[in-house]
C-alpha cells in the first residue's frame, strides 16, 4: 500500500471494545423510561451508525414521550460513566498506534459524540497519536456516507486516495470505500465474512501492523 500517506481510524469497535457498552447504555436510558425489554428496535441494526439515528427511530416506533434530543444527552452521560469505569481500549490498539505515528499521519473519525470521543481520547493518552478528530457532530450526514472520512481527509490535507482507514462496521466500510479510500477491516464487531467488501479484512491488529508497515 505504497500509497497510503495517512491512516483515518473508526473508533468504536476498533480503538474501544465499545459496541456492548453502547447496548448496554441503551438499554439502561430505555430502562429508565419504562421500556425495559419491550423494545421495537433492534439495536446490531445501528452499529456503525450515529446515536441520533437510533433515537430518533427509537422516540418514533416506542412512541415514547420523551424527545430524541434527551435521551441522546442521558445516553451520553450514562456512555461517559461506563468509558471512565472500564477503560475499554482494545489490547495492542496502543503498540499499533505508536507505531504507525512513526510512518503515517493518523486521524480519528468517530460516529459517537464529541463528549464520548474525548473521554476516549483520554484512555492511556491516545489522543497524542491522532492530528485531526471528526465527530458525528462535524458533518450533516453520517456513516455510510462518505462525509466523516472526507473531512478527516481535508483536515489532513491528504487526498482522499492517499488515505487508508480502519473500521470494524459494514456502514464504515461503505463510506470508506464511497470516500475513494483504501478500507481495513478488523473482526472485532462482525464475522469475517460480512467485511468481505472492504480491500482488506483482518483478525487482529498484528495484520494491521503487517499490511501497513510491511508494504513499503
């Protein structure tokens, strides 16, 4: 991948083992409002997708009184508390990101919220590796729209062909290919089987490592 200049990760199931605890954080608001298990939702149907999109689906089939806009703030509160708690960081996500910052300039474009970013961020110091963070709250539309990539890309100042990104959800490989990007993608999430239209697919981190240090 002699042309990979930069490195976009995802953040959510590839720097965190934050899918569960963005289930459970759910569960925990619509527990609180008085659904408990009566959901008409289905929760693996929004992975790799914005907070917002679930809320505002949950409010409309739940019919639920509230509005999407509380229960995205409660949700928040609930996520930042289980992140500071657990410190969920992928073990070897650290040894990568040390090594590839020797090579490659390295950005982070995350579906979740700015507030659950930072608090991520802040986990073993990983915010040091990164030259440029996007948020769902930095662009109109999300994943699998090509947006959140491109505007890393921008921040970079990298052309969108020169970047390589790291995801672990099928609408984060379809806005990394729609952004014209090489796509990696690790089976922390899905089995391999369903990340078969990525360029790349992985099991560990270590075939990260290889593919992009290796390669040049």
């Amino acid at each position: 991948m002699q042309q990979v200049q930069a490195v976009i990760f995802d953040m959510d199931g590839v720097i965190v083992d934050s899918e569960p605890l963005h289930e459970r954080a759910f569960l925990d608001v619509a527990r609180e409002i008085g659904y408990g298990d009566k959901l008409a939702i289905n929760f693996a149907d929004y992975i790799g997708r914005s907070d917002q999109e679930f809320w505002v689906d949950f409010v409309a089939r739940q019919k639920a009184p509230q509005s999407p806009e509380d229960l995205l703030v409660r949700k928040r509160q609930v996520m930042i508390e289980i992140i500071r708690r657990e410190q969920p960081v992928f073990d070897g996500v650290t040894k990568l990101l040390e090594q590839l910052a020797a090579r490659y300039t390295l950005a982070l474009a995350s579906g979740s919220e700015g507030p659950v970013v930072e608090e991520v961020l802040k986990l073993k110091q990983l915010g040091r590796f990164f030259s440029a963070v996007v948020t769902c709250l930095d662009v109109l539309v999300g994943k699998p729209a090509p947006d959140i990539f491109l505007r890393a890309a921008e921040l970079l100042k990298m052309p969108p062909q020169a970047c390589c990104v790291i995801e672990d959800s099928k609408p984060g490989i379809a806005a990394g290919l729609a952004a014209g990007m090489t796509v990696i993608a690790i089976a922390n999430t899905h089995p391999a089987g369903e990340l078969r239209h990525a360029t790349h697919v992985v099991n560990t981190y270590a075939e990260i490592e290889r593919l992009l240090l290796n390669s040049q």
